[in-house]
C-alpha cells in the first residue's frame, strides 16, 4: 500500500512539473482569441491544436461573478459573500460536470477527442454564456441566450463531429 501511494506521489510530482506548465503557458491574446473563437462554430481549431487552462479557469471563475452581478442589478438583494463560495462551486461542478459527459458521450459515439481537449472547449465555451448573461440583464430580455449561447453550443458540437470517425457517425468516409 505505501509503495503505491508513493508510485502516486511521484507520478503526480512528474506530471506538475511537466504537464501544468504547459498547460498555463499561453498568452493573453491568445486567451482572447480562443475566448472569441469559442463563439463561432468551426473555429476550435486553435483549441484542439493546443489546449490550455488559463482561459477556461478564468472563464469559470468569472461566471459566478457575473451571476452575483446580474442579481444585484436585476435587484434581488443577495448577500454578495454568502452566495459567493457557492455561486463558485456551482460553476466548477458545472464545468467539470459537462466536460465529464461530453468526455462520455464522446467514448459512446467513439470520438477522438481527449479529456483534455474537452476541459479547455467546455471552459472556452463559458465566455460565452457569460457575454449572453450580462446582456440578458442589460437588455431585459432572453434573446442575448440564444444568440450568444446557440453558437457557443454549435461551436462544441463541431468540434465533437470532426473528432469523431465518420464510420461511427453513419457517414461514408
């Protein structure tokens, strides 16, 4: 038993200091443009090239922000501090929830995409029901969601569909 757990430690030490380095080193205008590129469906490319987690934890941990935002402006009178922690964890479940059953799903319809890849699209994918939220709010209205959110949505599925084989989709190749 001690020699798994140390088998563990060491295989964890290994993996942060190769794989968390790289999966942080991306710049802020790329972050942006994978941020942007989320919105359109066909252009994950960039994602799919090199996923990163930068944008996708700031992306998550600026959800619940802007949900506390939207309630102090639609006037619900919340206690900013006690909703925070949960707004928090409600936006972490969330992600790595998604990630989880598209990782999935993706096994089902035998997809090539790696959890990885998954993590980063449905985190990228968060900038964009976060723009849809705030101007849901501002223009008092549901169309924001749709407009903003139905691409954001299409933009993971053809990602999902290019990953996929042809073969396992009812396509001829």
């Amino acid at each position: 038993l001690v020699v798994l757990a140390e088998s563990a430690f060491w295989t964890v030490r290994n993996f942060n200091h190769r794989d968390l380095h790289a999966l942080f080193d991306v710049s802020s205008r790329e972050v942006v443009l994978r941020g942007v590129s989320a919105l359109v469906p066909g252009a994950h490319r960039r994602v799919m090239r090199r996923p990163d987690m930068y944008g996708p934890l700031l992306a998550v941990m600026t959800l619940p922000q802007i949900l506390l935002l939207a309630m102090d402006v639609s006037h619900h009178h919340c206690r900013r501090d006690s909703l925070l922690g949960k707004a928090v964890m409600v936006a972490l479940g969330l992600w790595l929830g998604l990630s989880a059953l598209y990782r999935l799903t993706g096994y089902l319809v035998g997809s090539t995409v790696r959890f990885r890849h998954i993590l980063s699209l449905c985190g990228y994918s968060f900038c964009g029901w976060g723009v849809a939220v705030l101007l849901s709010y501002g223009f008092r209205s549901e169309v924001p969601l749709v407009v903003v959110g139905l691409p954001t949505a299409l933009a993971m599925g053809c990602a999902f569909w290019e990953q996929t084989p042809p073969s396992r989709l009812g396509r001829n190749p």
